[in-house]
C-alpha cells in the first residue's frame, strides 16, 4: 500500500476514536473530582470496615468461618475478620488506639478508638470508616468511546484520561499499605497512569459521570486470600 495512504488511514482511526469530538472532558472532570474532593485530600480512600462514627470506642468480636476463603456464603464473616485486621494494622501505624479486653474461644478481642491522626484521615462514606489521601489531577484525554448501556439502554462514553495523584501523605508510600490495599507504587508516587471516567450521554453536550478515577473506595486484602474493590461514583 502506498505510504501517503497508509499515512491517510491512520488518520481516519484517529479520528474515528476521538470522533472530532471538541468537548471539554479535562475541564468537566477535574471540576467534577475537585467537587467532590474540596480539602484536596480525599480523592483515594481505604476501606477500614463497617464501623459507624457513632460506633466509636469499638470493640472487635469473632464470628464462625471466618477463616474461611472468602465466598457468597461466608462474606459476612470473612468481612469481619478483615475488618479486625485492618483495625490492628491501622493501630500499629497510630490510626487508633488498641486495648486488649479479653477473648472468646481462645481469640483475643480488642477496643479501638480513633486518634487525632486518625481523624484527620478518616472518611465515612457508605456508613463506613474509611481513611483518604490525595487529589487527581487529570492531565490529558487520550480517547473517548461510545457503547451502549446494557442497564436502561442509552449510550454510555467511556473518557480515557491520563492522570496522577498530588498531596500524598508518608503513610501511604509504606510498601505494607498500598500492597494491603492493591494501589500501585506509581499512584504513591505521584507519576502518570493511564485511567477512565464513564459519562451517561443524556442529550448534545449533555453528560453525568457514572464512575471515574477520583472517589474509589478499595478492600483491603488478606494475608491469605485475594481482594475485592468497591467504585463510588462522581457527580
């Protein structure tokens, strides 16, 4: 094929990836994370578990299987045993203070409660504590591409963006917590990844986020199993 050609058709795919498309996408979703992240320092968070603010002083208990794999039938308990150990592994950086209070067939329990740093850090979106860092900072669009939303039909417009993560505290660049938590080196130390926002089109410039990079709530993993991640969407 000639080469002019080929030149050519390489044109016509970019094209068609980008579809000409003049939207201000960077615009749109860096107004959006920095909505939803107004201190700047809440863009990445760690699930902890299912404890309530008001459920502070909390004491940990013990339930059957929880040694279990985790599965649809044993997820409540295997759930509460991570929870228990993040409590443990958050209190050995200074996130809560731990008191030994006894234990039931054999296994210790403890009583928490948060610190002043702990605070600082603490998030309770879904009901849940949860410990955040960060804000993206969206630095180009790549592409975007369109499908169809397989849940109330429509069109859906997946934006790959090109990102990265400012104000991250020392704690989180501790190999022990951004491996628990299954977060990259890259995203610690602030160097370019590759990522998505989802957009459902409702009209001609007319777009509401379905997920995106900035809001993501991730599980931590336990010693012995694999990891489960959880999305939060942003407005």
């Amino acid at each position: 094929m000639n080469k002019r050609w080929v030149i050519a058709l390489w044109g016509l795919i970019v094209l068609g990836l980008t579809g000409c498309d003049s939207y201000p996408y960077k615009d749109k979703i860096q107004r959006g994370y920095d909505l939803n992240n107004q201190s700047g320092n809440k863009a990445i968070c760690m699930m902890v578990g299912d404890i309530k603010r008001t459920m502070y002083p909390y004491t940990t208990y013990h339930m059957e299987g929880e040694d279990l794999p985790f599965s649809e039938k044993a997820q409540i308990s295997f759930h509460n045993r991570v929870k228990n150990e993040n409590l443990h592994f958050f209190a050995e950086r200074g996130f809560f203070t731990e008191e030994w209070v006894g234990e039931t067939d054999g296994k210790p329990l403890y009583r928490y409660d948060l610190t002043d740093l702990g605070r600082q850090y603490v998030d309770w979106a879904f009901g849940e504590t949860n410990f955040c860092f960060g804000r993206i900072v969206v630095d180009s669009i790549n592409r975007t591409k369109d499908g169809i939303n397989g849940i109330g039909g429509g069109t859906i417009r997946d934006v790959y963006i090109t990102y990265h993560v400012e104000n991250i505290p020392d704690w989180v660049k501790e190999p022990a917590v951004y491996q628990r938590f299954s977060y990259s080196k890259k995203l610690t130390t602030g160097e370019k990844l590759s990522g998505m926002h989802s957009f459902r089109v409702i009209g001609k410039d007319k777009l509401k986020t379905v997920s995106g990079i900035s809001g993501i709530y991730q599980w931590a993993s336990p010693n012995d199993d694999g990891d489960e991640k959880t999305q939060q969407s942003v407005d």
